[in-house]
C-alpha cells in the first residue's frame, strides 16, 4: 500500500527511465488505489477534447512505457468516454456522449484538453439539430462540471503554434477559457508522456499538485533543460558548435535550454534514450509565450548567453555521463520488455 508521504517522496525521486522502471509497481498502486477509494464506487469517468492540434500529445501519451495509456484505460478502470481519436463510437452516437454530460445525464471527473481553443466557429465539433457546436461551448460546459482540468502539450496549456502572432482565430489556451477554474498545464510540443501519466495518478489519488506561477506541476518543471545538459560542459569551457553536429554546446545555433524549465534532459524520451539536447537543441516549447520572441527564431542566437556559474565541468565527463544515462536507460526499458514477454508466455501456458 502506497501512502501519501510515500508517494510525494516517488514523485520527487522520479528521474531517469531507470526510475520510472524501479518505481512503475507503485504508479501502478496508485491508479488502484485512485480507483478503489472513488467514492461511486465506479469507474473514473474522462472526456478527452482536442481543439487546434495535431494529436502529437496522444501520439506522445501511446508511447509511455509502464504504464502506457492502454494500461491505464484497461486495467486501472479509467472510463475513456470521449476521444475523437481514440474511440469506437462515431457521429451522432459519440456526440451524444457529450450531450449528455452537458445534460446533466452523465458525470464527467477529468476534462484533458489537447490543442489551443479558437473562438467560435473556427473549430467545431459536430451538431446538434443541425448546427455546428464549436470546441469553446463544450469546453466551457464539460469543463465547468469536471473535478479536475488538465491541459496536455503547448497549445492547451498556453496557446501554442496555433496562438501565435497574429493569432487569426484568437486561440486560447484552457485556462483562458476557464478562468474560474484550477487548470493543471503539462506544457510540450508534445510532452513527456511520464509528465502526463504522473500528473493523471496524482488527480486520481486526489493529492494537491504544487504548480509553479504558469500552472505546471513544480516539481516537473523546476531546472532548466540547461542545467541537466549533456553539453553543459562545453558551455562551460566556453567551447561553442559551429554545426548541429558539433562538437561544442548548440547555444549559438539556436538551443534555448537556459530559457526553458523541465527535466527533459533528465527523463528523457523514447524510454530514457535521448533528448532535443542530443538532436538539434532545446526549442523552450514548454515555456509561455512559445514559439514567439524570444524563443524565435529557432535556429539562432538568442540576444545574449545568460549567465551561468563557472561550474568548471569538463565536457568529456559530461559527455561520458549523458551516454552512461543512456545505456542505462536503455537496459531498464529492455529488462521490462523481458518480463513482460516472460509473464505473457507463462499466461498462454496456463490457458
């Protein structure tokens, strides 16, 4: 049995893929647990919306690990009842879904909000009596019922892309759209899908999430992706690439790291293998105000280099450590799939 203290202590220990591995058995708990103290006694019910996007967070959400989203609806008996990717129902059949919540038919727990909000008819989805409803009216109407409201990826958290200047369609982001209401931002263009999967046990376990002044969970979202670098040593050192290939720290060519707050140096993707860092540099699509001044243009120099202690860290080490951080990322995500596999075989050897 997980408690509370215990975890806000796996929260805040949560690092690399060889954590999320060591500690996934707990994550597990607390979605049961979640489910089992639900006071119905039923499922979680959850209305997922998408507005101005390209389904990138979705995407990003299909490749956690453990647990991934299959997981979650399957085993931890969170009710997907609308997600115009994702279900079965089409037409009037999955309109109706939200018809009924707005009808007070049906209960809704969990509004997630993928892509930003234009207003009016710019974005619709489908008719009643023969009239389009735009995004805004059921966000407004879902979310003003729902217990929590989170929003996953850049544009429902802060507008994103579509937000951009000039902003055409006056794209907003949730919280906009719900001022009255506590929004939690999992920002990312996509996110992580472990931020999303953690901050989902966390509602679910009904325990407060510390935001940061922009709505992100704190903890996720506290050091900038500059100091978790890989390359911090050459910045350092002073030692700066002249190609994306480098050798050298990609500030000059773009990186926006020393902008931008998140642990996804740290975490990492694709099951602890690699991050933007490693691929291009950092782009600051978790922060406010993305992709406008001043986090474009992406592929120069921003005014000038912020400052930075004179840590002394050699990039060598630096270097060795990132690939260190890599291969062990690497062994957990291969060590799950090993007993994972092992466990499916001895159930069709039983059956």
């Amino acid at each position: 049995m997980v408690n509370r203290r215990d975890f806000l202590k796996i929260c805040a220990a949560i690092g690399t893929a060889a954590t999320i591995e060591l500690y996934s058995a707990d994550i597990r708990d607390i979605f049961t647990q979640a489910i089992e103290a639900h006071a119905q006694g039923d499922n979680v019910r959850l209305i997922w919306l998408a507005g101005a996007q390209d389904t990138g967070c979705t995407v990003s959400l299909l490749q956690g690990s453990d647990p991934d989203l299959i997981d979650v609806i399957t085993k931890f008996r969170l009710q997907l009842d609308f997600h115009q990717t994702l279900m079965i129902p089409e037409g009037e059949a999955a309109i109706k879904k939200l018809e009924d919540i707005v009808n007070d038919k049906s209960r809704v727990d969990v509004l997630i909000m993928e892509g930003a909000i234009p207003e009016g008819y710019f974005c619709t989805v489908g008719e009643i009596d023969g009239q389009p409803v735009p995004i805004e009216d059921w966000v407004k109407q879902i979310g003003g019922r729902a217990k929590y409201n989170i929003a996953v990826g850049q544009c429902a958290a802060y507008g994103g892309i579509p937000a951009a200047k000039p902003n055409p369609t006056n794209c907003r982001s949730l919280s906009e759209v719900l001022p009255d209401k506590t929004v939690i931002n999992i920002p990312g263009c996509p996110p992580n899908p472990d931020w999303m999967t953690l901050a989902f046990a966390q509602a679910l376990q009904g325990l407060p999430i510390e935001l940061d002044e922009v709505g992100r969970p704190a903890a996720i979202f506290k050091e900038t992706v500059h100091e978790g670098c890989p390359l911090l040593g050459y910045y350092e050192e002073g030692i700066f690439a002249k190609t994306l290939d480098g050798p050298g720290c990609l500030y000059k060519l773009g990186c926006k790291g020393p902008l931008a707050r998140a642990d996804c140096t740290v975490r990492r993707w694709n099951q602890g293998l690699n991050s933007c860092t490693t691929a291009g540099g950092c782009k600051a699509c978790v922060e406010k105000g993305w992709p406008d001044e001043p986090f474009a243009p992406f592929y120069e120099e921003a005014a000038e280099i912020p400052p930075s202690a004179a840590l002394g860290i050699n990039p060598i080490l630096i270097a060795g450590a990132a690939t260190g951080a890599a291969a062990v990322g690497a062994v957990a995500y291969a060590e799950h799939r090993r007993r994972k596999h092992k466990k499916e075989a001895k159930k069709e050897a039983s059956a």
